[in-house]
C-alpha cells in the first residue's frame, strides 16, 4: 500500500533521478562541443552514429519532415538575391533551419554529372588535407541526419549503418564509405570545409566536395586561408576581410547563415575552367545570341560551425532559371536591369555578365516596361531592395513541393 510518506519518497527520488540525468546530458554534449575529436582516420561514419544528436549538439532545430515529398515535381525555391544600392558586404541572413539542404527535380542529373566529373578531374573535385577527416565525418554525418529527417521517404539508415537512397535506388555501407564520396554521391551541393589554423587563427581552406566551380577549382585553393581564396573578388580586401575574419573566429553553431551569390550564363554550365573554349566567349557579345537560351545561375549558400571538430562548413548549390521567368516576377526586370547598368565596373567585370547583357537588358527593359502597364509595379517606383529579398512579391505561389 502507498503511504503519504512513501508516496513523498518516490516523487523525491524521480526528481533527484531526472536532475541527475539531465546534468549528466547537458555534461555531455558539452564536452563534445568544445573537446575536438581524438578519434582516429579509421573511425567511421557508424561510430560516429552511435553518439551524436546533431541537432541537440548545433541547437539548430530538426527539419519540418516533408513526408509527401515527390522529387520529380520539387521546384527549388525562386531565390533572387539582388540587392540594390549593391554594396560589397557580407549580406548574410539568417539559415532557415528546414532548407539546409534543398532537393529539388533536377537531382539525379546533377549527381550524375558530378560523379563524371569526379571521374574527369579527379583531386580538382574532391580533395582533403591531412587533418581533416574528423571534419570530413563529422559534416557526412549531420548531412545524413538532416537527410533521413527532411525526406524521411527517400532516405534511411538501417541499424547495421546501411544507407539507403531510394530516389537512387542505392545502398551505401557507412562503415566503409569516405564522407566526402559519400556527399558527392547523395547530395547535389558543394561542400569547402575551412580549419582555424592554430598559428595565425584565421581560417584555411582544408577540405571539399566542389563539382560547381566556375572560373576555379579546388586545387587552386586548397590549404590558403579566406583572404587569399578570395583574392580575385573585387573590394573584397577593403570592404570585407576585416568583417569576415572576425565572423568565423565568433561563429556559434547554433547560428548558421545564408546567402545567395548571382551570374548571368548562356546555358547552365555547372562546372568550368578558364582554359575552356566556352570560357573565351564570356568576351564576345553574339549578336545571334537567343534570349531563351539564357540562364540566371544562383549559387545559395550557407556556412555553420560543426561542433565538435570546430570547422566551418560552407555549402552551396547552384540553381539555374531560365530569364524570361522574371517576365512574370513582379520587380525582377527592372531592379536587375539597374544593377547591371549601374553597379561598379569591377563588380559587373567579377560577375561576367558581358556576354549577355546586350541581350539581356532590352528584354529586361521591355518586361519591366509591361509589369508598370499591368500595374504590378508602379511608374514612380524607386528601384531598391525588395522586403521579399531573396525572393520577390508573390513568390509562394510560383513553388511547389
Ligand atoms: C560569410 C562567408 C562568405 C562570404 C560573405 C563570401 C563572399 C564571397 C563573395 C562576395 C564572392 C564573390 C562571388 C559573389 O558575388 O558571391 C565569393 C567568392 C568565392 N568564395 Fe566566398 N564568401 C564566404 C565564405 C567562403 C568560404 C568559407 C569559402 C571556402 C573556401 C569561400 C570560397 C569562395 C570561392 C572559392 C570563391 C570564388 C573566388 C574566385 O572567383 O576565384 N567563401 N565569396
């Protein structure tokens, strides 16, 4: 029979139970976010498994599951990150928690084409510096939590560490895998990890999966800190070092970030190399050129701290649309039409949008012109950034899942 008193005991000993084991977790996860790893090169992406929440370590939410998902009819969101007056920051907001990763119709193509480039180019691709495999795991893992989470009927992982990519129809053993073919091979994004190095505490570029690269390649950054990766990036000394070194030392990871980076292309080259014939013609302005024949490329970032091995990962995919879309996006023409005229030169000549623009902007123009006839923009309409940024007014109803 249950007494007062003995009921009393129960009630106290159940509390001192639960605040023993909430101090021994909360113990826990701190050690891993501020011990770096000791494991060796031999560990495996399965160990690794066995201990971690990565949204309890990160504090950065679980995705919303998108149990209905249907890959062949997920059209990316419509991302249009143009800022107007431009100035060369950081423009960094904050990581929507549900879209670290967003997988969209044309993934199996991307996937095949990065593997064939892998193939082709080998250490330009996908390349690691000693160093780095804790880093490399550590990243391969939360990619496969977030995964099984989002787009809980395309992925899953079995108890005896099986993953399996039912949109691929494949089976990868984690035990055996390397993290970054194992990202080049299930996820359609680049993946550049940067290490503080321990002398200079700035960060350098250590290790990544870069299938998407226009005008460089991995092998022509790998092991230099940020300022040197950026070297050819205009202001970027003058306007943006300072405020990006101080960025990564302070970064948390429960405060991930995105950002959108923009070009004009003919076609949707995903992967190209100065000494490329293609390359050349970013000089020359077709007076042929076909106006359905050009892309708006997005390159949609995000950049977090993992949080054990402390490296910063910043990864990307990139999303082409074609240009006569923003036809039907209210603002799109003419705030584009007036970055282009009116930026600094040397921001227009780093985007290298030459080779389209004289095509580009008298489509431009002549949409922006129907958009105040249709009253969807007014006449006096001072061209600024959008409050929608990075997307446009009425966005919603163009995307679907
Ligand atoms: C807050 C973080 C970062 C900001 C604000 C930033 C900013 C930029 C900007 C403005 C550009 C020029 C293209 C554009 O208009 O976007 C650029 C290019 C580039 N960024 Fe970053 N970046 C960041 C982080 C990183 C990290 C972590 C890496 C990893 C290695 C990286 C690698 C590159 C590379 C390889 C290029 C191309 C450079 C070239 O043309 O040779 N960035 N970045």
């Amino acid at each position: 029979m249950i007494t007062p008193i003995s009921y009393s005991y129960v009630v106290i000993a159940a509390g001192v139970g639960t605040l023993l084991w909430v101090t021994w977790r909360r113990k826990r996860i701190r050690t891993y976010r501020y011990e770096l790893s000791t494991r060796g090169t031999k560990s495996s992406l399965k160990a690794v498994r066995e201990l971690d929440d990565y949204f309890e370590l990160t504090g950065v939410p679980r995705p919303k599951p998108l149990p209905d998902f249907n890959i062949d009819e997920a059209l990316p969101r419509p991302y249009r990150p143009f800022r107007w007056r431009y100035h060369q920051t950081m423009s960094l907001l904050n990581m929507e928690p549900d879209w670290w990763i967003e997988l969209e119709s044309t993934y199996r193509e991307r996937i095949s084409q990065r593997k064939d480039l892998y193939a082709q180019h080998g250490t330009k691709i996908v390349d690691s510096m000693p160093g780095s495999q804790d880093a490399c795991l550590e990243l391969a893992e939360m990619v496969i939590q977030f995964l099984c989470a989002r787009y809980p009927n395309q992925f899953h992982r079995d108890a005896a560490g099986i993953f399996h990519n039912t949109i691929l129809g494949t089976h990868t053993d984690l035990q055996t895998v390397e993290p970054l073919i194992f990202l080049l091979e299930n996820v359609p994004e680049d993946f550049l990890i940067v290490q503080e190095d321990e002398k200079s505490g700035s960060y350098h570029f250590r290790a990544g999966v870069s299938a998407s690269a226009v005008g460089w390649n991995m092998s022509l950054k790998i092991g230099k800190p940020l300022n040197e990766v950026h070297g050819p990036v205009p202001f970027y000394k003058e306007k943006m070092q300072y405020s990006m070194d101080r960025f990564f030392s302070k970064m948390t990871c429960d405060k991930p970030i995105q950002r959108g980076s923009w070009g004009f292309e003919i076609g949707q080259p995903l992967y190209m190399q100065a000494d490329e014939p293609q390359w050349s013609h970013r000089n020359i302005q077709d007076p042929n050129l076909d106006i359905n024949d050009i892309y708006l490329r997005v390159d949609w970032q995000t950049l977090r701290r993992l949080p054990k091995s402390r490296a910063i990962v910043f990864n990307f995919k990139a999303l082409f649309t074609p240009v006569t879309h923003f036809r039907e996006e209210p603002f799109i023409p003419r705030l584009v039409a007036t970055v282009i005229r009116e930026s600094e030169r040397p921001f227009m000549e780093y985007k290298a949008s030459f080779h389209t623009e004289h095509k580009l902007l008298p489509s431009l123009d002549k949409w922006a012109k129907e958009q105040e006839e249709k009253s969807w923009v007014p006449r006096d309409w001072k061209v600024r950034t959008l409050d929608e940024n990075p997307f446009y007014p009425g966005w919603e109803s163009d995307h679907r899942y």
